[in-house]
C-alpha cells in the first residue's frame, strides 16, 4: 500500500444520489488503481439539517454499491472541541471577529455576490462593531489573513503522480470575510474540512467541479494554520434531466430510490462509467 489516502465526505442532510455515486467511485476506483487507502467521513457539522438516519443510509447505500472503508468513521459532529481549538489561533493572530449581521442585513448592504451566489459581507461588524446583545458569528479578516500569506498557490491535477499537475493561484478575495465559525456551532463547513484533510492525513482530495471556488478558501486556511496541502482534483458533475446539478435539481431520484426500482451495483457502476 503506498502512503496516499483519498476519501469520500458526504454530508447526512438527505439521502445520497447519482451525483454521490459518481463521487464516491471516483474516489475508489483512484484509490484502488494508485494502491491508496479509501476512507470515508461524515461531514455533519450543520447540527441543524443533518441527521442520523441519513447517516445509516449513507452507510447503507455505499455498501450497496460495494463500497468498504476503515472504521471507525470519522464524524465531524464529534470534533467540535478541535475546530474551536483551530480557531482560536486564528483569533491569536487577531485574524478573526465577531458578526451579529443577520442574512436580510448583510443581504440590504451588500453590493455583490459571493461565487455560491450569497450576498458579500460588507465588513460593518470589522470596521464598526457589534450591534450588540444578538448571537455572533466568526469571520475571517481577509485583508488581513492575505497580507500574511501572501499569493496563495495550490496544485490540480489527476490524482496520479504521472499526470503533470497545474499550479493554481488561489482568489480566496472573491469570498469576502466568510464566515469560519457559525452562530450554532464552533466551525463551519470550510473550516472543518481543512483541519480534518489533515488529521486523515489526505493526500488527494477528489470532489466536484462545483467545489472549485470554495478550494481557494480551503488551501488559505491551511497556509494560516499550518496544514499541509493535498492535491486536488475536480471531478465532472452528474446533471439532472434539466441540466441542474443533482442535489440542487428537484426530484432526481436517490440511490435507494434507484435500488427500488430494481437498478443493481453493476448496472449503476457502468451507468456512471465504472
Ligand atoms: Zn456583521
């Protein structure tokens, strides 16, 4: 077995579909082909959408597909105290600060969106303060994070070592002050990923091509905090019959749906071209 490790990190909010699939035996079957190790990790830090029945499904799905990996899992709702830990020396560095904006607030002052789509954070909460009394959120000083860094450059490419990777530039900037710690709980999505990357000790990290622009977040908090940088690879993106991506398009069917209408793991796996 050769040092590299890839994993599949899906989120238990709903129950996995095609999109999934795709992801999942991509990562495997790199996994398999560079004698890697295939983990696999709950990414469940939003406490309020997420749930333990999808994460039995998950398990139960992935193993329908033929699917086997290390236990235990990882689970990222169990992993809070760290996240915290990682923040806070971010705010040593006085990196980060507290943000009582609402949605409708930051969406009233903004003049401009972010690359999912959400209105950009104007800074009031850095440059004037708190309103004060309401619950807060954590934000990245970004002006200040990038002054440390300086240009921040990561590597794409196939998860191979033959293949010629591409060195990237990273535009974290395009984010604004994004939000790394949320009101509900210690971390968010970003900050999570990048401590846990870590710890599993990923070399290749393989996902959709839908997570490009968040990458660029994801390699400046590892720069900051001293983590080490995997490869990356953006994979294609399974479409909906209206075009849209899976879990965004309405009523794409799950892979149990599938599996109850009589689809087998080899007929699934040549479907998506495994
Ligand atoms: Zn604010």
């Amino acid at each position: 077995m050769s040092s590299a490790v890839l994993r599949f990190a899906p989120s238990p909010n709903g129950h996995l579909h095609l999109g999934h699939a795709f992801s999942a035996l991509f990562t495997e079957t790199w996994a398999r082909r560079l004698g890697a190790e295939f983990l696999l990790r709950l990414e469940d830090p939003d406490i309020t959408r997420c749930k333990p029945e999808f994460a039995e499904a998950i398990y139960e799905d992935l193993h329908w597909l033929g699917l086997t990996w290390p236990e235990p899992v990882m689970v990222q709702s169990k992993r809070f105290p760290l996240y915290a830990a990682a923040a806070d020396r971010l705010w040593a560095r006085g990196l980060l600060y507290h943000c009582d904006c609402t949605r409708q607030e930051i969406a009233a002052r903004s003049s401009g969106a972010d690359p999912d789509g959400a209105p950009l954070y104007d800074g009031k909460c850095r440059v004037r303060g708190l309103t004060g009394g309401r619950p807060t959120q954590t934000r990245l000083d970004l002006t200040g994070a990038l002054a440390l860094t300086g240009p921040v450059t990561f590597t794409v490419g196939q998860p191979t070592p033959l293949d010629r990777p591409q060195i990237r530039y990273a535009r974290p900037e395009l984010w604004g002050d994004f939000v790394l710690q949320r009101k509900d709980t210690p971390t968010s999505y970003h900050l999570s990923v990048v401590i846990d990357d870590a710890a599993q000790n990923i070399t290749q990290v393989t996902r959709g091509r839908d997570m490009e622009p968040a990458t660029d977040i994801h390699v400046l908090l590892q720069m900051l905090l001293g983590l080490p940088q995997p490869l990356y690879t953006f994979h294609k993106l399974i479409l909906g019959e209206d075009g849209r991506k899976l879990s965004k398009s309405k009523g794409s069917p799950s892979l149990r749906q599938l599996r109850a209408s009589g689809e087998t793991p080899d007929g699934l796996r040549a479907r998506l071209g495994f």
